[in-house]
C-alpha cells in the first residue's frame, strides 16, 4: 500500500515525465544556501558576463568586488536561495536582503518596519528554463512567511525579463517613487505559503543529497577504474577557492 507521500512522488515523476514529453521545463528545486556554500556562490557570481553583472548588482563589479561581496554575506539577517545542477554547480542564485524599511529609498511604501531587496541571476546557459522565476518566487513566498510586504529590486522597471516574472506571478508592480525605485506589493502568508515552503525546502534537500552522493559515486568509480578521470571539470577554479 503506498503511502501519501509516495502516491505525490508518483505524481511528481508523473508530471516530469508528461512534461519532457512536452517539451515543458524542466522541474527546478530551490534550496536555501548556507555559509558553505560561500566558494559555489564565488564560482557563479565571477562566470557571469559584465552586463549580466550590471544588472545583477547595479553597477560593473570588479572580480575583487564580488569576492568581498560574497565574504560579506550574512546568513543570518538575508536569505539566499540556489539552483544546483546535477553536477553541483550553482545554475542561479537568489540573494533576499532584509533592511529596516528607514534604511530604503521606498520607506513609505509599508508599514511593516522591514523591506527585502531581493537580487538574482542565472548562469547565461541556463536561462529561459524558469530557474529565474523559481527563485523569485521561492523568495516572495518567504517574504510573505516573514510577514514583510515590500520587495524591492535594483533597476526593476528597465529590466524586461523580471518585470515579465514579476506580472506573471500576478504581483502588484508600484512605482509611487519613480519608474527606478519600482516595488512590488507581496500577499499576506496563509498556512498553506507556510507548509508549501516547509515542503519545498524538503525536496530540494532530498534533490541536493541525491545530486552529492551521485557524484561522489561517479568520482569513487572514475578513481577505482580510472574510467573518466580525465573528463574532469577543467574549469579554473575562482581567486581565492
Ligand atoms: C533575469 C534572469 C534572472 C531571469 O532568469 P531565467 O532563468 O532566464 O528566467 P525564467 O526562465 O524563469 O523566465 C524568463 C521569462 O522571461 C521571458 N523573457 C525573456 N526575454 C524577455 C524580454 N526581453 N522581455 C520580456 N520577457 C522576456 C521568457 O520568455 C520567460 O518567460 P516565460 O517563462 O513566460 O516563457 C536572468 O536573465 C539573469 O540572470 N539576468 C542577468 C541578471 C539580472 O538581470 N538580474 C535581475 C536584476 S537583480
């Protein structure tokens, strides 16, 4: 007799299935990232072309910057989200910074006393597959559990492709501060935000620890057989990894 949770695993391989079959996108997990995360995060940020980082941070960033940007991050007050890929490599990455709402440019725009900026990217060969749109909307649900109203974004407005994610998740878009300090208006949390991120967090754990040991498993072989120990990832490894 399968169990509830096995008939929704069923029905999730079920729907990946009908999905590939229809050229749908692939199912993307989202999981929260730790400080160890800190060199895959450095690794992702410095792959990103200039323009990608313009647009990331809101001006050119050099690869010293980054560096510190990513030493500076504090996993404590922010949130960040990730995408793996099967090889652990960070295919995006969702930064959900909490700041006193007299702190921001837009403090009129709540009365809640904290705002999120939110900042996020995706590695140039993975776009157009929705790992954007996950993490935004992995990020707006925390938000909503954290009962913050407000998530602000660098540049929203000129920026196309988030502006599309942003009405196609159905959020509110103001600008009562100008076209450049674009917001966005985040629902109230219900049970359901609260459990769906709970369970959420719990697959992309279980994805993660699938993906860590599958590799490890490769590398064991490739180490007892020697078979595919030269199709190494070659890539240089970032300053300071
Ligand atoms: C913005 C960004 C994160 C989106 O990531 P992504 O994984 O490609 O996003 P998704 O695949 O989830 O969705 C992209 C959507 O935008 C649409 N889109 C693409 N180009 C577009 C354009 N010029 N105008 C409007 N919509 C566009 C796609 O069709 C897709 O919509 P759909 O899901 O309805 O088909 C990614 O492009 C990126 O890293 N850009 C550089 C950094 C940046 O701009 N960050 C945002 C500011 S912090």
């Amino acid at each position: 007799m399968s169990n509830p949770f096995t008939r929704w695993m069923q029905r999730l391989r079920g729907a990946s299935a009908a999905a590939g079959e229809r050229h749908e996108k692939p199912h993307v997990f989202v999981k929260e990232l730790s400080p160890r995360s800190r060199r895959h995060l450095l690794r992702h940020f410095l792959a990103l072309e200039e323009k990608d980082r313009l647009l990331r941070f809101g001006s050119k960033l050099s690869d010293e910057m980054v560096t510190r940007y990513v030493e500076g991050i504090n996993f404590e007050r922010d949130t960040v989200f990730g995408v793996y890929d099967r090889r652990l490599r960070l295919l995006g990455v969702g930064h959900l910074a909490f700041a006193p709402k007299e702190s921001t440019r837009i403090s009129g725009a709540t009365i809640k006393p904290v705002v999120a900026e939110f900042g996020v990217s995706v590695t140039a060969a993975a776009r157009g597959l929705g790992v954007g749109t996950r993490l935004f909307m992995r990020a707006s649900m925390r938000c909503r559990n954290a009962d913050v109203d407000t998530l602000y974004m660098h540049c929203l407005s000129s920026n196309k492709v988030m502006m599309h994610i942003a009405k196609k998740a159905g959020m509110e878009i103001h600008r009562d501060y100008g076209e450049a300090d674009a917001y966005l208006k985040i629902k109230p949390a219900n049970s359901a935000t609260v459990f769906q991120e709970a369970v959420e967090e719990q697959v992309a754990m279980l994805d993660y620890i699938v993906k860590a040991n599958f590799k490890a498993l490769l590398k064991w072989g490739a180490r007892v057989t020697g078979i595919g120990s030269d199709k190494k990832d070659r890539t240089p490894p970032p300053p300071g990894a």
